[in-house]
C-alpha cells in the first residue's frame, strides 16, 4: 500500500497562504475592474443554474 504523503500544515503555514491567496485575488479583481471601466472586456455572467 503506498502512503499518500499529506503534510499538515501550521497554523502559520496555513494564515501566510491564504493572506497569499488573497492578495493574488485582490489583484485579479482590480485589474478586471479597470479593463471593464476601459470597457475592454464584457462584464463576467454568472453560469446559468440547472435548479
């Protein structure tokens, strides 16, 4: 049986990547703001729902 090798992270570990995360989001967002201000690229539609 082979082992899967999953390594817990810190509680440290884990607050350092999501604060990563976020600034990387933040980023995304702002710079799809500014193109949709320039009118560059069509606001995002949300996917339909199949409820």
């Amino acid at each position: 049986m082979r082992s899967i090798g999953i390594v817990m992270e810190t509680p440290e570990e884990r607050k350092a990547r999501l604060a990563q995360a976020l600034r990387v989001n933040l980023r995304r967002r702002k710079a799809q703001a500014r193109e949709q201000a320039d009118g560059t690229v069509p606001p995002a539609t949300p996917p339909e729902s199949t409820d």
